[in-house]
C-alpha cells in the first residue's frame, strides 16, 4: 500500500505541462507497475517503472524502483537504487531518506552476509573439487598399479612357462644322453660277451695247462667286461625311461611332478 501512495503522488507532483505531453506512457507505465508490484512481481514491476523514470524521471520512482527490487530479492541492484535516491539534491522526502538510509544499512548487511555465505559455499566446493580430484588421482593410481600387478603376474606367467619347458627341454635331453649310455653299454656288454665266447671256444682246444689257464684269464675278463656292459646298458635303459617325460610339453594352467634332471630328489613344476 505503501507503493501506491508513493506512486500517486510522483504523479501528483509531475509539473502540468510536462504530464499533459507525456501522461499517457508514463502514467500507464506507473500503473503497470503498481499492478505488477500488487500481484508480487517485483522484478517485472522494477523494470516497467525504469522505464517511467526514464520516460519522466522523478526521484520517488527512484525509490519505489528500490524497494521492488529490494522485494525481488535483488540486493546489490536494489542498494544501488537506494543510493541513488539518497544522492538526489532535489525532490526527496525526509521519511523517505530515512526508510532509504535504514534500507542501505539493512541491504549492506544482508550483503555481506551472502558474501560470507557465497565464500563459504565457494570454499566448501572447491574442497569438493579437491576431494574430487584426489578421489580420480587415486582411483588412477589403482588402475595403475592393477595394471602394473597384472603385467607382473603376466611376466611371471611366462617366466614360470618358460622354466617348466626348459625343464621339460633337459629332461628330455637326459633320457636321450642316458638312453645312449644303455646303447653303448649294451653294445659294449655284446662285444665283450663274443670276446669271451671266443676264449672259451680256445680255452677248450687248448692243450697245455699254461694255455688253459691263459684263456681261462682271458675269458673270464671278457665276461666280466660284458656283465658291467649289461648292467649299464640296463641301469641306462631304466634311467632313459624313468627320466623321458611322459605328458609332452607343460601346458598352462598345468602343475607337474618331475624329477630333478640329475636324479636327485624331485621337483614340482607348475605353470599358469
């Protein structure tokens, strides 16, 4: 209600001549206002009586332009208005300097107060987005160091592949090496064995007993010689067989018992 007085008597203290040029567009634009104002659209009433001011400048639109921004919740343009109110020479009312003053320390208030109040929000989102981005760096970190983990496991991996298939590789190289000792002590074992048969078969057609004893001796050695050369082949032949791996190539993912490659003891290989 208060607006309406202030507006009638803007209004009513237009001076005649100006009014009569120019009643029309801003009296209408001062009713809109007051509508606007009444319907509590303070922001739409402020801007429709700028343009009255503009139109026909009288400091009480001034003041009513304050307070509908002030009511609009627009503080800083609102203190503006008000200053300028209390900064007019000409055509101000007491009351209305004092309402403007205490509006001014009122509006100076409120807007330091926001102020904190933004800095403070300000400051709470900016640890937020600090929060945040330590939050990202971290969760990159992990990823990087899963990564890194995963890369290891993988080395290992292949690490642990690769030594089962040279142990595979030596195993196999070792049957072969003793399986050619079995040949060569069979081999061995065969020859010495004709050899004896052959001083057995003098032994018999000798006459004298020197002779006799002679390839008796010699006989005998041979035999001996062919016994070791078949114990040999035959501790190689089971050797070979034991040593040769049985199941091929380790695959991944595939644990082994094997044994040691010089025969002492066994090992376990796994592979993944």
């Amino acid at each position: 209600m208060k607006l309406v007085l202030v507006l009638s008597a803007a209004l009513a203290l237009s001076p005649p001549v100006a009014f009569a040029q120019r009643a029309k567009n801003p009296s209408a634009l001062i009713k809109e206002g007051e509508r606007l104002y009444q319907a509590g659209k303070y922001r739409e009433a402020a801007d429709v009586l700028k343009k009255a001011h503009e139109a026909q400048p009288n400091p009480r639109l001034i003041f009513n332009i304050a307070v509908s921004l002030e009511n609009a919740g627009e503080l800083r343009e609102a203190l503006s208005w008000y200053q300028q109110y209390v900064g007019n020479t000409e055509g101000t009312d007491p009351a209305l300097l004092k309402r403007s003053a205490r509006s001014i320390d009122k509006l100076r208030l409120l807007i330091d107060k926001e102020t904190q109040a933004q800095a403070s929000a300000d400051a709470e989102r900016t640890k937020l987005q600090e929060e945040a981005e330590a939050a990202r760096r971290r969760a990159e970190e992990e990823q990087l160091a899963t990564k890194r983990a995963e890369e290891e496991n993988e080395r290992q991996r292949q690490a642990e592949m690769a030594r089962a298939l040279k142990s595979y590789q030596r195993q196999k190289i070792a049957a072969f090496a003793v399986g050619g000792v079995a040949v060569v002590g069979v081999g061995t074992g065969v020859l010495f064995g004709l050899q004896a048969r052959d001083e057995r078969k003098k032994f018999d057609e000798a006459r004298t007993d020197d002779t006799k004893q002679t390839f008796s001796d010699n006989t005998k050695s041979k035999a001996l010689l062919a016994d070791i050369g078949f114990g040999v082949g035959l501790v190689g032949a089971i050797t070979a067989i034991i040593l040769y791996p049985k199941d091929g190539p380790p695959a991944e993912g595939e644990m082994r018992l094997t044994l040691a490659p010089r025969g002492t003891g066994a090992g376990l290989e796994v592979s993944f």
